[in-house]
C-alpha cells in the first residue's frame, strides 16, 4: 500500500495538485470505489455483518451484545465469516482482526456513515 500511495502521490505531485491529506486519500478511495463496491457486495451477508463488526466493534466481536445488534446467529457463524474473510484476504488476525487493506476499511466507514 505504501508503494501505491506514494505512485498516487507522484501523479499528484507531477500534475501539480495539491491536497490535503484527507482529500488525498478521499481520491484514491473514490478512484477504488467501484472495485470495492463490487467485492463488497459479491460478500455473502454473514461476510458482510463480519466486517462491520470488526469496522465497529473489534475489542468485542464474540459478545453477545454484538450478536445481537448485527443480526449473528452463534459465535461459530461468526467465526466461519472471519477465517472466509482472512482466506478471501480482506481480514488478518494478530491478536484482533485487522483489515488488511487500510483504504478498504476508510471505504466502509465512509459507506456505513453515508447510509
């Protein structure tokens, strides 16, 4: 990511645009969205509620208020959902779940807020 970044950031720089930062990582969301949009929604519903956890909730993903609030049936449906994830390459775990792709996880916030 870092080398993409700093591509992005060169073709800025060469094009002599000038950005926040903000604005500089909003673009290069938003020249991705169609491609995130379409992993995400190609994502069985399970998968979907499983990443929305980890977005929102990731200190608590197995309680059973978080269960509850995203519609989960039992812990081990969850977990099926998070080693699909990792296995798809959208998740890691290293003591919590992370998403390996950081714009990826800026895109659903921005997703999950907008709706």
């Amino acid at each position: 990511y870092v080398q993409y970044l700093c591509y992005y950031y060169w073709q800025n720089k060469k094009d002599e645009i000038q950005k926040s930062l903000p604005e500089f990582l909003g673009g290069i969301i938003h020249s991705n969205s169609y491609v995130y949009d379409e992993l995400y929604e190609k994502l069985p519903s399970a998968q979907q509620k499983a990443l929305q956890i980890v977005l929102h909730k990731n200190k608590s993903v197995f309680s059973r208020g978080t269960k509850l609030e995203y519609g989960v049936s039992s812990n081990q449906a969850l977990h099926k959902s998070f080693i699909a994830l990792i296995e798809k390459g959208f998740l890691e775990k290293n003591g919590e779940y992370r998403f390996n792709d950081p714009l990826f996880r800026i895109y659903l916030q921005q997703k999950t807020s907008s709706s």
